[in-house]
C-alpha cells in the first residue's frame, strides 16, 4: 500500500456527510477520516488486526463517495480495499473462495451452467411454491436473502446467444468491441441486447467476443488480486485481437475495473485497452444531436440514481442525465443524494444486511420523493437492489437500466 495516500488526509471532515455509513451513524469509526486514520495505524504497527477494528473496517461499502468530495485526493474506500486485499492475499484464499474467485468466477461455462439450477427453480413454479410456505425462513439468513433478491432469470445468458458480430445499420462508422458483464449477461441480457441494438442502429459495428472473461472485480473484492490479473491479462490480449475504436461496456462495475487495467498490469497492450475502455453513455452521448432526432416521446416521470462505479470511480454525472432529457414528453425529476450508494455494493447486501437496508431505505425513500414512475439506473448491482425494494409497494417504480428506455423511445411507433 502507498503509505503517501495514508498521510495526505488533513482530518478536515469534508468527506463525513458523503459517507453513507456515517451518516447513518455519526461515529467516527464508520468515517473516511476515521477508516484512514485506522488503516494508518495498522500500517504503522500502533494497533492490532483485532476483530473489533476489522469489523469497523469491512462496514465501509467501497462507495467511494468520500473520494469525490475529498480536496486531497484520497480515497478512503479504495485504501480499506486495498488493505483488505493485502491481508486476505497474506492469509491466501480459503477452501471456498478458491473454488468460487478461480475455478469458477473466471469460466463463463461454468458460472452459466451454475445458475441453471436456478432457471429450472424459477421456471418450474418451485419459487412461488417456497415462498408461499414460508421454507427459506429455515435456511441460513445470507441463502434466504440471496434468493429473495434474484429477478427472473432470462431463459439464456446473452453471452450464449449474441452473435459474435452485430453488423452496424446504415453506413458504418466505426467498430467497438462490447464488453460484456458477468451478471449483466446472466441476469439483465435483454439491457445489453438493447445496448448493443442501439450501437448498431447510430451505425457502429458491434464485436462481442465470446471467449472474454469477468472483469475480476469479484476477485479484487475477495483479496485475490493475482486471480484479477490473470483475468485481466485474458481480457488484453482477447480485445488485441480485434481492431476496435472503443470497448464499451453497459455495467458500471465491469467498467471502473477495465479502466484501471493499465494500473494493475505492465505494458502497453493493458494501457492501451484502459485507454479504450467507455461506458455506454458515453458512447451514446457523442451523438446526442442525433439521438435528438430519432428517440420518440415517452409519457413518463423518470428519474436518475448514480452507480458508484459510475459517478465515484468514473465521474461520469452528466451524460446519463443529458441522455434521458433528449427523449422528448419524459418529466425528468432529479433525485436528491443521486449519487449515494444504494446499498447493494457487490456482496456487502448479503454480508451486512442491517447497515444495507438503512442505506437503501434512505435511497428508496428519496426515490420516492421525486414522483417518479420509472427509476433509471446503469449497474446490475444497483438494478437487482432497487428492483426488489421498489416492486414491494402499493405504488411500484418500474427499474430500468438506462438503454433500454433510449431503445423503447428509438422504437415507439
Ligand atoms: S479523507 Fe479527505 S475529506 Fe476526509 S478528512 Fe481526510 S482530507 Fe478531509
Ligand atoms: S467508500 Fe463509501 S462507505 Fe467507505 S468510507 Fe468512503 S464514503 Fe464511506
């Protein structure tokens, strides 16, 4: 760990009313400030990894917030992860994490055919049946929750279906390779089936190449960061092998991660693919004069949360925003703290339900406030959180990630 990000912290309190989990409850311990200060005791050997102070540190949700409202640069959530991923690297990886983070995480086959289960568990009406009865209450709390989270799983994983080369429409300007998302291909395929649409339709040539991997975020959550490397190196050389104007991505997760390969690997091929990395509004809002004269109205009061891996980790606010305004007879209606975290933060939901809930009623509540009919978001995290606390009401929001109402509009009649 870089020991001059530790002691750039001033102690001026500035990132304390981004923090969600200090706001939820004003101790010092569940700050930024007081998360550096204790990850730089550690490192100066002052204090001991007990079990309380671990426990103060893995409260922090890696929002990343507190990154944006710092006036010195530091990142608070990135330093917590970093020195958790060092501690967990030391200890090395468990029974179980090995089996999950390398052997099957980065095997699309194999993480693909680990959700059929699923599939056949929704399908078949053994769901309703479960839940009806009341049989997850006598499983272990984090199974019951896990499944009380997952929506509809579509009958295939884009990744099975999605041709390898989506022709662009009209005259071609350009080629991107698409990078596609673990959890946004199992889980949200038809949000990236309309991306991909929508790339084609202002013309680019689209490349899915199916042989690409996770982006190993999952491992850099789990300490593992030889297996996010190896994951990466994968990705690099997969990419190369294409020529391509740009990589994008439609998951704010995945593409925080590719951004910071040329961080994480030597060479130019890794800063090269970083280099390239876009999220899909950015893309998209490139050619919003464009898009003005194609989208068609949509009747709706829509409004805009922030992922943090896309407002915090790639400071990208405006785009989404401008994107949503072009489609015309669309009421949007900001939300107020848009870019606090919803509580879903990779697995922190299943593994800290109590401080996850508090941070995601302050968010549904707000959400709540604008009025709104539709909640558009970017990142499969945030989707599968909000969609579950929004449905479970007399007035349910609708969650959409954000091309597939860009796409709705292009293709009203
Ligand atoms: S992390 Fe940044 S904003 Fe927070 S107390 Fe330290 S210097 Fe101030
Ligand atoms: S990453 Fe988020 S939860 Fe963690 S200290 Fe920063 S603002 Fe607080």
């Amino acid at each position: 760990m870089d020991y001059v990000k530790l002691i750039n912290c001033m102690r001026c309190g500035m990132c304390l009313p981004a923090c969600p989990t200090y706001k939820e409850t004003f101790l010092e311990t569940a700050s930024p400030r007081g998360r550096v200060a204790l990850v730089r005791k550690l490192q100066e050997g002052e204090l001991d990894q007990s079990e309380r102070l671990l426990e103060y540190l893995s409260l922090c949700l890696d929002c990343q917030a507190c990154a944006s409202a710092c006036p010195c640069g530091v990142n608070a959530g990135e330093l917590v992860a970093e020195f958790t991923c060092e501690r967990k690297g030391e200890a090395g990886l468990g029974f179980m994490e090995n089996l999950i983070l390398r052997k099957l995480v980065p095997h699309p086959d194999r993480l693909e055919a680990s959700m059929a289960p699923m599939r056949v568990y929704q399908r078949s009406g053994l769901q309703k049946l479960v839940r009806r009865l009341g049989v997850l209450k006598m499983f272990p709390k984090p199974l019951e929750r896990m499944e009380g989270l997952l929506p509809a799983l579509p009958s295939r994983p884009l990744r099975q279906t999605i041709q390898e080369v989506t022709p662009a429409r009209g005259t071609e300007r350009g080629t991107v390779g698409f990078f596609l998302g673990c959890v946004m291909s199992l889980i949200f395929s038809e949000a990236s089936r309309a991306t991909i649409q929508l790339l084609s339709l202002l013309g680019y040539r689209v490349i899915t190449p199916r042989d690409q991997v996770c982006c190993g975020a999952p491992n850099m959550l789990g300490g593992d960061l030889e297996g996010l490397k190896e994951a990466a190196r994968t990705n690099v050389e997969l990419f190369g092998g294409f020529d391509v104007d740009y990589i994008v991505t439609d998951c704010g997760g995945c593409g925080a991660e590719l951004k910071k390969y040329g961080h994480h690997l030597d060479g130019d091929a890794a800063a090269e693919f970083s280099g390239k990395v876009r999220d899909i509004s950015q893309i998209l809002a490139l050619h919003a004069g464009e898009l003005r004269q194609l989208l068609k109205p949509l009747g709706r009061r829509v409004t805009y949360h922030d992922p943090c891996h896309i407002a915090h980790c790639q400071g990208i606010r405006q785009e989404p925003r401008q994107l949503l305004k072009l489609i015309p007879g669309l009421d949007y209606r900001e939300l107020n703290e848009a870019d606090a975290c919803c509580g879903s933060a990779g697995t922190y939901n299943i593994q800290r339900p109590e401080m996850a809930d508090k941070v995601l009623q302050r968010k549904v509540d707000n959400i709540r406030r604008t009025g709104a009919d539709c909640l558009v978001t970017a990142n499969p995290g945030c989707l599968i959180q909000l969609k579950k606390a929004l449905a479970a009401d007399a007035q349910p929001v609708r969650v959409a990630h954000i091309t597939e109402l860009l796409l709705e509009s292009f293709m009203v009649k």
